[in-house]
C-alpha cells in the first residue's frame, strides 16, 4: 500500500498524487519517502452532469430517494491543516540509522503510521541508538514544528457550517503519533477522530473507515469525506460505502473541490428538501 521503500516528508498523508513519491496525511519522513491523494472547475463541483455529481439533483427529480448527510469525515494534513516548514523527524531518525549501518526498509513508513511510536520509541523499534544530543535536537525541532501547524480558514469556516446545521464531523488520518496533538488543539471536540497509527492500518484499509463509522453512529451511505488523496479519500471511501470526494487546492485536474467552502455549500443543498 505504501509507494516506496524509502522514507520521506509527512507521515500522515495517504496517498499522494501520481506524480509524486510517498506522502505519508499527514506526517514526516520526507517526500522521496515519508510523511496518506482543480482543475478548472472553481465552483468546486465535480463535473459530472449540468447538475455536479454532489448536487444529487436528478435522482431527486425521478423520485430516487437521496440520503440526507448526516456526517462529513475530512482528511487532515492538506485538507483542514497545513504544515509549514517541516522538519521531517521520523527521516532523520532513519537518516541516523541508515548511517550506521541500518539499510531503509520497505514497510517503515507504515510501521511508523500504523503504531503508536514516539520519536524515541521508533529509534528504539528499528534498534537506531541515537544518542541524547541527537534525541534532543530531533524532538525539539519536532515540538517547533507542531506548533507552527494551523488550520486552513475554509476549514475553519466549513466545520463551523457543517455543526451549525447539526451535521457531524470527523477527521481521519494517516499520520504518526505526534501529529494527533495539533489535530485536537486547533479541532477539539469534533464527534470523531480515526488515527492510522490507533487503529493499526492506513487508509484505504477498509478498517479505518469503520472505525469512524462507528464512532459517528451513522451508517457509510449516511457520510461524506472529502480530502487530497484520491485514492484514500475519494475512492477508498466510496469503495466502502461512504461518498467521497477529491479536494484539489492546487487545481491541477479538471475534476473534484477547489477548497471546503464549496464542497459545504454542495453538503448543506443535499440535505434540502
């Protein structure tokens, strides 16, 4: 399920786009190895009839009944947090063991993102003897690095939405432990929260998303998630049950949401009568 045997950028990204090497929604081992998935489309509607696939318009019009949503699921790094300046610590830990004599090996991103290890855990997990100077160093450029983590300002404004009108709200996430903080600081109290490494699988194990199902207390055709990764936001939920959705910030496809103020306005329109 990983793309590459090496380890690169933020491990929490799912899966990135095709062009690029592992992301791993969201945390950091680097982007040759890890960290998880427009166009022309600003409306941010998928074009997929004169309606958008989202709107559900026709069905309604033929008498299909369209189930109302009950719950949104979002991704997490990319999707409602950005990261700036990332310093990539679960790398350099491995940085440090490949230079001793430790090779990079194919299933460390997902060991990193599917177990609860903290920075010292992980050296310790992958037999790396860093020395307390190098610990020390590594940690605080980490605890640098979660507090320069915020929160996209359609992010913001979309949850804020979303609650208002009484629709439940989960984040979900491939990312390592530390990452879970700044998650919980900047969106506390949401109705769900689905960590890879809790859970002990990436997405698009279909486990994961189950485990926020669960959590939610609504059945996956009652959900919408949207998020980067096409494959771990997009076809992995749907794959499952759940309606999900691209996000392309960068608006490098024709196709999906251009930011969360659009894919909201789509969510609140679905649930009119």
């Amino acid at each position: 399920m990983l793309r590459s045997a090496v380890l690169a950028g933020r491990l929490g990204r799912c899966v990135p786009r095709p062009q690029r090497p592992l992301m791993v929604s969201s945390v950091l081992i680097s982007r040759s190895v890890l960290a998880g998935c427009s166009g022309e489309n600003r409306t941010g509607v998928e074009q997929t009839s004169q309606f958008g696939e989202d709107q559900a318009v026709p069905n309604a019009q033929i008498g299909i009944p369209v189930p109302r949503v009950k719950a949104v699921i979002f991704d997490a790094f990319g999707t409602v947090l950005k990261i700036h300046k990332g310093c990539h610590p679960y790398r350099q830990v491995l940085k440090i063991g490949r230079l001793r004599g430790r090779g990079v090996r194919a299933d460390d991103a997902k060991i990193i993102m599917t177990n609860p290890l903290s920075l010292e855990a992980a050296a310790a997990h992958f037999g790396i003897a860093l020395l307390p100077s190098e610990l020390e160093r590594i940690q605080a450029e980490l605890d640098a690095e979660l507090q320069r983590i915020g929160p996209y300002e359609d992010a913001l404004l979309a949850i804020e939405a979303l609650k208002s009108a009484g629709i439940k709200v989960a984040i979900c996430s491939n990312l390592a432990l530390p990452y879970r903080e700044p998650i919980e600081r900047l969106f506390p109290g949401l109705d769900g929260y689905g960590y890879s490494f809790e859970i002990g699988t990436l997405k698009p194990d279909a486990r994961i998303y189950q485990n926020v199902i669960e959590q939610l207390g609504v059945a996956a055709h009652e959900a919408w998630m949207i998020g980067d990764s096409q494959q771990c936001d997009r076809d992995g939920p749907t794959n499952f049950g759940i309606k999900g959705h691209y996000l392309d910030r960068y608006l490098t496809r024709t196709e999906g949401f251009a930011d969360l103020r659009s894919f909201v306005r789509v969510v609140l329109n679905s649930n009119k009568p």
